[in-house]
C-alpha cells in the first residue's frame, strides 16, 4: 500500500471530511501528490437522477485531484444510513476486494492517500465487514477525528482502544471545535485526553463557521494553511 492515512471519527458529524479536506490541501501545499478516496457516501443528493456525493466532491477539489468521481466515491448511495443499510435498500453489493484493489492502484499514481471513512470504525459497509476491516486491509494508519463537545471522551477512547484492538496502526487524534462558545468539557477535553491515552493529539482545529450557505468550511481557500498551523503535519510526514 502507498503512505498515507484513513481518516475515522468517533462517530458522524465530528469534521471527518474537514479534516480530510484540510490536511489534503495542506500536504498539496507541501509539494505532494494527493490521491483521495471516500469507498462509500451515503445520503447523496439526487441531481437529475444522478447520486451527487458532496464529501467526495470536496475531498477532490482540496486536493486538486485529477481522478473521476467514480474512483474517488465508487458507491454513492441515497438512503442517509450505514453503507451496509443504504447499499442493501438500494440494491447494491459493496465489495470490499474492489475498493482495496482501486485504493492500491490510486495509491501507485500518489504520493500518499487520505481515505475517509464514514461514521467511526465499527460502522458496516457490507454484512459485518467494517471500516474497521477496511483500514486494516489497507494498511494506512489511521488518524481519529474527535469532536471536541460535551460526551466526546469517552467516544475517543473506545475509538482509539478498540482500533488498537483491531491491530490497527492508530497514530494520532485531531480535536475539531463543534461550537462557537466554549463550554467546560471542550476547555478541559484534551487535557483529559491526554491523561487517559498515549496516543498523541496531533492538532486542535478551531471551530470554522461558514460563510454562507454556499461557501462551506471544507472550501475555504485558505484551509491547507490553517491546517499547516494547526496539526502536527511535520510528524504526519515523518510516520507515512
């Protein structure tokens, strides 16, 4: 497999694909060629009877990719469930050998692959095969978004102790800001991290309000600097 990252979160809605996004324009800046990669996207937009993925399409555009939509986002599904569940409502099979198989070969044309998952690593893209299963075939490590509320240590360290579990390479966190206004659990969250985990946090990102309806967080053209700011990226590249 190429070096690089599969990205999880410790549940949905924690800024996976902003962090994605980010870190893809950061390591873009930096000189490298960046191969994206989102294997399932569920509750796609229908666009005159066509699955529109928006993650995907914000994952290509960070990275400036030159690959079709169809190889970054293989299975785009409409039903806003696990992939298992929308795939199965819409009749279609998701197999695992051909999404490792196109990461492998995405991966030779690259410098590294950033591949985002969905929801944490135990969501089901098909039967009982995991993302969790997903990262390991790929052998990237894996890079945790935790969305740094009320509630999130205890997702974070389920997430970071059952990956290692997998036997997965789990190198680092990523605290993203789900709120404008503080409150005690983000002020004291990584801190509590910290002492709970040997896994490192290799960045805090803060909370990024959009700019419009039309101008979401993960299209800001200054995101690939933020996120050189933010996130250890010197480690990042030490590890790949």
């Amino acid at each position: 497999m190429s070096r690089g990252f599969f990205i999880t979160g410790t549940d949905t809605g924690v800024g996976k694909t902003l962090v994605s996004c980010g870190l893809a324009a950061a390591f873009k800046d930096a000189g490298f060629r960046v191969g994206v990669m989102k294997p399932a996207e569920s509750g796609c937009r229908n666009e005159k009877g066509h699955l529109v993925p928006q993650d995907a399409t914000f994952l290509k555009a960070a990275a400036g990719s030159n690959q079709t939509i169809d190889r970054i986002c293989p299975y785009r599904l409409g039903v806003p469930a696990a992939p298992s569940v929308a795939a199965a409502h819409a009749a279609v099979r998701i197999r695992p050998d051909f999404l490792v198989r196109l990461c492998h070969d995405m991966g030779a044309a690259h410098d590294l692959m950033l591949v985002e998952g969905a929801g944490g690593l135990m969501v089901p893209l098909v039967d009982d095969y995991t993302y969790a299963d997903l990262a390991r075939e790929l052998g990237l490590a894996v890079l945790v978004v935790v969305g740094n509320r009320l509630g999130a240590i205890n997702h974070a360290v389920l997430t970071l102790e059952h990956g290692a579990c997998m036997g997965l390479n789990v190198c680092g966190y990523i605290l993203n800001d789900l709120e404008s206004e503080g409150t005690p659990a983000t002020a004291t969250n990584a801190q509590t991290l910290q002492a709970m985990t040997k896994v490192p946090c290799l960045g805090k990102i803060p909370f990024l309000r959009p700019r419009g309806a039309s101008e979401p967080p993960e299209t800001r053209p200054d995101l690939g600097s933020l996120f050189e700011r933010q996130v250890q990226l010197d480690y990042l590249k030490q590890i790949m």
